[in-house]
C-alpha cells in the first residue's frame, strides 16, 4: 500500500510540476522576448523548465541533510540530464513525425555544438567533483561558476543580434472562471484573468509559477525518499529514474511546443541549457549554500561509488549524443532509434550497477 502511495504522490507532483511550469513558460516568453531564439532557449527557458531540478536538489540536502540528501540531488540532475539530452530529441522527433509527417528536423549544428561542447566539459567536471569524500562550500562554487561565465559568454558573443523589438504574440483568455480551473491549476486564469500581459503581471504569474512549483518538487522529493525506505534502496536509484523523469517533463513540454512552432532552435538548445544548468547551477549553488552554512558533507562510500558510475556513464553518453548530432544536419528516424538504445542501455546499466554495488560493493569507475 505505501508503495501505491508513494508512487502516486509523485505522479500528482509531476501534474503539479507541469501545471505551474505552463505560467512560468508564459511569463518567461514575455519577459525574454527581447532575446534572440538560441539565447532564449538556452537561457530563459532552460531555467523555466529546470527549476524543479534546483528546488528539488534545495529540499533534499536541506530535507534529508548529509550525504543521503546530496545523493537525491546527484541523482535527479543526472538523471534529468540523460532523460533532457535523449528523451527530449526523441520526443520531439516522434510527435512532429506522427502529429506532421516531419521525417527529417533542421539541426542548427553551430549551436547544438557550442552547448554540447560545454556540457561535455561540464559533466566531465562533475563526475570528477562527486569522486571526493569529502565536499565542502568551494567545490559548489566551482560546480557554478561555470554556468555564470556560460551567460556571459551567450550574451556577450550575441550582443549585436539581440532582438530590440521584443514581439510576442499573446491572446488573452476571457473565458469564464469554471471549478476545472482550479483542478487544472490554471494560474493564467487566475493571476492574469482575461488581461493582456504586462511587465507587472507578468512577474506576477512568474511568483505564482514558482510557488505552485516549490510545493510540487516537496511533495517529489518526499515522495522519493518515502518510496526509498519502503523499498529498502538507496534514494540516487530512485531519484535518478522516477524523479528524474518526474521533474524532467517541464523541458519535455516545452521543447515540445518550441519544435511545433517551427522553433527547431530554442527546442534543442533548451534541452541541452537545461542540463547545463542542471549540471552547474542545479547541483552547484544547493551544495555551496548548504555546506557554507553547515560545514562539509562526509560522502559514504557507497554513494560515491554509485554517482561516480552514474556521472561517468553521463559523460560518455554525453559524448556519443553529441557526436550522432554532429554527423549531417537534421535529426533522423535513424538517430532517434540510436538515441533510444542509448536510453534503454543507460536504465539498463542504472539497475545492473545497483544491484553490483548493493551486492559486491564495488564501482565500474574501478575498472575505469
């Protein structure tokens, strides 16, 4: 029965994840309509449809403290990371296909590379970070640091082509109010209800957005920890799987709808600015907020086993995501079927380094 409750609990928190990110995407497309598409995506929607990842890896250090709470942390990112970098161009590639019969999609290679090459970099860099016993305030500012230089170099290099206009096509909804409302948690209906969007309403909707989203990620990352002791696991393998997906379907959706409008660019590069700032800030800026107001966190071993597996397999699909995207110029039924199997593979390694770690108490990181 706790297991249903469990897992039930984190589907209703996915819904209410999903519902506040639909007014987070709305303001933030109002707010960062000045800038250039590949900016855009990589920077304000990124951040849109990551937050869950932030606040989810904010309440699992603060919520279940030391190592154990990291852990959560160490696996929702990763996870999500995989899930952004795989799932997302799959999914994009299956509803255009089915939805519009598209069997090739334009890749823009310059930025695809440019973010793949940084995240590459980036996972890297984590997956030496994790390999320490012990963690202490610098190693996440390290982790952020380079997630702050990414902006700046984005709006830096892409000054000249910022969009000064700023045009962004709205449609109020003056529908009237009706209880299905609240259900669906429409905080458009009820922060903007029925006006044109505005600069202070916008940041209305923004706060609201973000509210609704905290109470979402709680509800998940206690429904993990909840569904780990009953099942007597540790919380990286379920946080790097069901949470992971859970939180990860904000830059799904948004991806989604970027790719039907034509927006080939910000659906991509919001996909891989998302596992950036996963990656950097997501993961870096909880750490380095904890472990300057309660000192180092003391890894177990298994733990460090466990994240440095699951962050070198990150690493390596990383890299064999960037080079199948790097040959030709479209995304292909071809390259979704290798993306697959690549996701299939790494769910597939996720239960088998478990159960070896678990059992036998080593790492694949050893044979490395």
């Amino acid at each position: 029965m706790e297991i249903f409750y469990s897992l039930l609990l984190i589907l209703i928190s996915s819904f209410i994840i999903w519902r506040s990110t639909d007014g987070f995407e709305l303001a933030s497309d109002f707010l960062g309509r000045k800038l250039t598409r590949g900016i855009k995506g990589a920077t304000i929607n990124a951040v849109a449809s990551s937050m869950p990842e932030f606040l989810s890896t904010i309440f699992f250090l603060f919520y279940l403290k030391d190592s154990n709470g990291f852990s959560g942390g160490i696996g929702i990112t990763g996870g999500s990371a995989v899930f952004n970098i795989l799932v997302i161009p799959i999914a994009i590639y299956m509803v255009l296909f089915f939805t519009k019969g598209i069997k090739k999609i334009p890749i823009a290679r310059k930025t695809f590379l440019r973010d793949g090459v940084i995240l590459f970099m980036m996972t890297g860099f984590v997956a030496w970070v994790v390999r320490f016993e012990e963690l202490y305030w610098w190693h996440g500012a390290l982790l952020t640091a380079p997630y702050i230089l990414y902006l700046a170099y984005l709006f830096i290099s892409h000054k000249k082509v910022v969009n000064k206009d700023g045009t962004f096509n709205y449609r109020p909804n003056k529908r009237k109010f009706r209880w299905r409302d609240i259900l669906m948690i429409d905080l458009e209906k009820f922060v903007l209800k029925g006006k044109m969007i505005r600069v202070t309403n916008a940041w209305w909707l923004l706060i609201a957005s973000i509210m609704v989203m905290v109470f979402g990620t709680w509800m998940l990352v206690y429904a993990t920890d909840l569904l780990g002791e009953v099942l007597g696991v540790p919380i990286l393998f379920v946080s790097v799987i069901l949470a992971a997906a859970a939180s990860s379907i904000p830059d799904t959706l948004i991806s989604i709808r970027d790719a039907k409008k034509g927006n080939y660019e910000d659906a991509f590069s919001n996909a891989l600015g998302s596992n950036i700032f996963d990656i950097s800030f997501a993961l870096g800026f909880p750490l380095f907020l904890y472990t300057l107001l309660n000192g180092a966190i003391i890894m177990d071993s298994e733990i460090i086993s466990s994240s440095s597996d699951l962050w070198v397999t990150l690493f390596l699909i990383t890299g064999l995501t960037i080079l199948i995207f790097a040959i030709g110029r479209s995304l292909s039924l071809f390259k979704t079927m290798l993306l697959i199997l690549l996701y299939l593979l790494f769910i597939g390694f996720v239960v088998v380094d478990f159960y070896y770690n678990i059992n036998f108490s080593h790492s694949v990181v050893d044979f490395l």
